[in-house]
C-alpha cells in the first residue's frame, strides 16, 4: 500500500479509502466486516463513513457507524491502526434541529457518532454540506470545543464551493485554528468542473481532495460491456449512457489498449492527479475492494493521460481564465 500526507498535516493515510455507504443498506453486516478486514489486511488505513449512511429511512440512519464500531469493539488493536473519518449536516430526524451546522447540534451529532463507532474521537469530521445560515463564528466555536474535548482531531469539508472553502479557511485563521485540511468532493473523469475553483482553492490553502464517486456511478466501470449488471442497469444510469455513449466506447477501448480495466484506470488518472490524497472507493464484496486497489499498480504514461485528455477534456485552465470568452463568445473549455 502507498500512503500520502493529508492535505497540510503530518498524518499519513492511504492512497485508497474505503468509503462504508453502503454497509447496511446495499452490504450486510457481515460482508462489510469481512471487507474492512481484508482492507486492513491490504494496508488501507483511511474509513470515510457519515452519520447518515445505512439507510434511507430516518430511524435506521447511523447504520454504518454502527457496522463500524461492532467491527472495532471486536478487535481493540484495530482503533489505532485506522484514520476514521465521519461527516456531519445531514437530516437524521424530523425535528427543526435535525439538519445543519448549528453549534447545538453539531455537539450532538459529534456525541452520537462517537457513541455508534464505539470510540471516543473521530480523526477526520467532515462538514458534509455548507449550512448558508450557521455564522462561521458559531461553527468554529463548536468545532474548537470538541478539539478542546479531545474528541476531534482534523476538520474536513464535503461539497462546497470554492469560496466556501476559502471563507471556512479564513474565519478559522481569524481563531488560530488549523481549519479544514481536506475537501470530499464528486470528481471523476465525467466530472471535472472542481478544476475551476474547488482544486485551486483547496492547493491554496493546503487542503488534500478526496473524491467521491470516482466511476461516476459505475459509468466509467466498463459499463458498455456490462450494462445489464447491478446498479448499471437502473434507468437514470443507462439514460447518461445513452447521451455519452460514443464518448464511453472511446474509453473502454482505450482502456483494451492499455491492458487495463476501466473502472482501475479511473481511479489510476485520479491518484495521477497531485492534489489528490485517495479516491473514496465503495465496494459491495471483498472481490470488488481488491480489484480497486490494483489501480495503485498501473502507472499512466504521458501519452496516456494526454490520450484520456482528449476523451473526458476538463477546462483549459483554472478560473477566471478559464471563463474568458474567445473566438466568437464561447467558453474556452478543453483544447482551443
């Protein structure tokens, strides 16, 4: 396994981690013990779960946490071998406090996930949504306070814009806090538009990315060829399929080419990318987990990644250049 500093810190994780959405709600307890073990067993040191993982109904939300802890309590040398990371924001019930980044319910979401997880702090809290009416004041207060009570130790954040990352950076500046040292966000190849703004700010400001849905929902897993398996068959699935279908058989051929699959070379032009700590993998079955951590082996030559440049081009450059119109008004995006 190869491992990188997070973001700014001296904290090591590895170049994969396993994201646990789907224990116990798409994999049950058991199978998804048997994936954080083999995991372990394969170097992967870095969990990325949430307090709303598990499933889709309010009562039964936490259910990952919950696979989690069980899975440490049965082990206590397991703790100190993982960097576990947890989100908070989302709704968990059904009252006028049961969503955001209010001070008050950010100490009560932190208490709760330190009781599913059967620990007594979280590695990484991630905010997992930007909460427009929680005041930073209030956020970093109760953020300071659970670093204070030794039940934080790095902050993160989920989704947020670019400038959100630069507000969240500067009002924790203004306390002298560390401030968020990573950024979760929905890059893959079909998903670029985070080069603008969201990967400049977070190489400003010393932050790691940390993409989640690396495939695009499977897309850019070999779906052409598979397109009647799992979730691939679902009709939103095969509707984008459907609009980008030359441009996919451009990139599973490309991928026959190399030699390599295409959902592994997906996450090879990911850990390619420097600002980029560890593609967030979710897989339902330990044969799913190992063929992630293959993509660690393939090394993506120049005239391949200038290849896959031409498949999914991202923008030309960061903004605000990248907004300027040329030629005859349009957005300059890809090669001009």
């Amino acid at each position: 396994m190869k491992y990188v500093n997070l973001g700014r810190t001296a904290l090591r994780v590895s170049r994969i981690c396993l994201g646990t959405m789907n224990f116990g709600q798409h994999a049950s307890a058991e199978a998804s013990f048997d994936i954080m073990s083999e995991a372990l067993e394969l170097g992967i040191n870095f969990l990325d779960t949430a307090d709303v993982y598990g499933s889709a109904n309010f009562d039964e939300r936490g259910g990952s946490e919950r696979i989690i802890g069980e899975w440490l309590s049965q082990d206590s040398t397991r703790r100190d071998k993982i960097v576990l990371a947890t989100k908070v924001y989302g709704e968990m019930g059904y009252g006028p406090n049961d969503v955001g980044l209010s001070a008050y319910r950010i100490r009560r979401c932190c208490e709760a996930s330190l009781k599913r997880l059967r620990t007594d702090h979280i590695d990484l809290y991630q905010m997992h949504r930007i909460d427009r009416s929680a005041p930073w004041e209030e956020v970093w207060q109760a953020m300071e306070q659970l670093v204070r009570e030794g039940k934080v130790t790095y902050f993160g954040t989920s989704n947020f814009a670019g400038w959100h990352i630069a507000t969240a950076c500067q009002e924790a500046k203004k306390r002298n806090l560390m401030g968020p040292v990573s950024e979760q966000c929905g890059y893959s190849l079909l998903r670029r538009s985070f080069e603008l703004e969201v990967i400049p700010t977070c190489e400003s400001y010393g932050m790691s990315v940390i993409p989640w849905g690396p495939l695009a929902g499977g897309i850019l897993g070999g779906i052409i060829e598979n397109a009647k398996q799992g979730r691939r068959s679902a009709p939103r699935i095969q509707e984008t399929v459907r609009k980008i279908r030359p441009q996919l058989e451009a990139w599973e051929s490309f991928c026959r080419e190399l030699g390599e699959l295409p959902g592994e070379t997906a996450l090879a032009w990911l850990l390619s990318r420097p600002i980029v700590a560890a593609p967030i993998i979710g897989p339902r079955t330990v044969a799913q987990l190992e063929s992630s951590v293959r993509s660690l082996e393939i090394e993506l030559s120049q005239d391949a990644l200038e290849k896959i440049e031409e498949i999914f081009p991202g923008p030309s450059t960061a903004a605000p250049e990248a907004y300027w119109p040329i030629g005859n008004g349009a957005v300059r995006y890809g090669k001009a």
